[in-house]
C-alpha cells in the first residue's frame, strides 16, 4: 500500500489544482474528522512555512532511512542542523503559493530519482517529506491526528495514543 501511485498525489496539488487555490488541508482517506474542521483550516503557517502538522520529535527520524542512506558521504549532512522530527503526511496544512513558488513538487522528485537509482529509504511517499521539510514544519496540536489507530493496536505493538482531546481519528496502523 505504500508504494501504491496514489500515496505521491499530495505532491502534485500545486500542478493539479487551479492557481487561485492558495491553501490545502490534505487528508489520507482513512480519516475521520470529529471537530470542526475549520479550527485546522485557520492553523497559522508562520515565518517561511509551508506545510503545518502535528510533530513527534521522539520519534526515531532515522529509522525511515535505509544504511545506504545513513552510509553515503553526502546524504546526511543534508538534514544536519535542521532539527528534523517526524511527521506523518496524512493530515497537512499546506500553503500552495509557497509550495509553487517554492518549486517543492520538484524538491520532492528529487529524493524520488534518488530513490529509483539507490534504495535510500522505506515506506514510500513519507521519506522525501521528511527530507525536504526536516526542521521546517509548522507543529500542530496532535490533537490534530491521532494516528496509529487499526491492526498494531489490537497486537499492542503501536505507540501510545495522545493524551488529551482528539479532532482527527487516523487509520493508519497496519491491520
């Protein structure tokens, strides 16, 4: 599933979509919205930002990368420095101005190529996500994705489901 062609589809809203379209909240389809949308849609992206989501910088950023990755001279000093925290790309803020003028669909691609010539990462679309926007992501409440929610909970091998008030339910364990 995660190499499925339809994972990529968030990294061409800026060519599909019509110009006049300057903000995108994308959802994954296994997502149940229980609050008012709205509350996510006016989410401030401050600064430069283009992209807002809910962060887990506990979370093992370098396990998405394969040795290959972590063993080229080049590759990791791309990220040094720029405090990279996971994110899941199943619920995202996006400014689309910033995103075309900034060319990110391209920036993407290019980890993409990389990808094609050199496995460099698992788990399909989220990696260049990662990579691109490492350090630069407008943390949301997690309020705003409870994610880990399907198969990995009934065997107790997902993480810990946020405490506090949930607006977005997130099917997005193995199951």
């Amino acid at each position: 599933a995660l190499e499925n062609p339809l994972n990529y589809a968030r990294n061409y809203l800026g060519d599909i979509l019509d110009r006049s379209v300057d903000r995108v909240i994308y959802l994954d389809s296994d997502i149940i919205v229980v609050d008012d949308i709205t509350k996510l849609w006016n989410t401030a992206l401050t600064g430069l930002r283009v992209i807002g989501a809910p962060e887990y910088c506990h979370a093992n950023f370098t396990q998405y990368f394969t040795p290959g990755f972590w063993s080229d001279p080049a590759l990791p000093g791309l990220i040094s420095g720029r405090n990279p925290c996971y994110f899941n790309t199943g619920v995202m803020v996006m400014d689309m101005v910033r995103w075309r003028e900034g060319n990110y669909r391209e920036k993407l691609e290019v980890w993409m190529q990389l990808q094609k010539k050199k496995r460099i990462y698992d788990l399909g679309s989220l990696p260049p996500f990662l990579l691109v926007f490492a350090g630069d992501v407008e943390a949301i409440d997690h309020r705003w994705n409870q994610h880990g929610l399907g198969g990995d909970n009934i065997r107790g091998s997902c993480r810990s489901l946020h405490p506090g008030p949930v607006s977005l339910l997130h099917w997005s364990g193995k199951g």
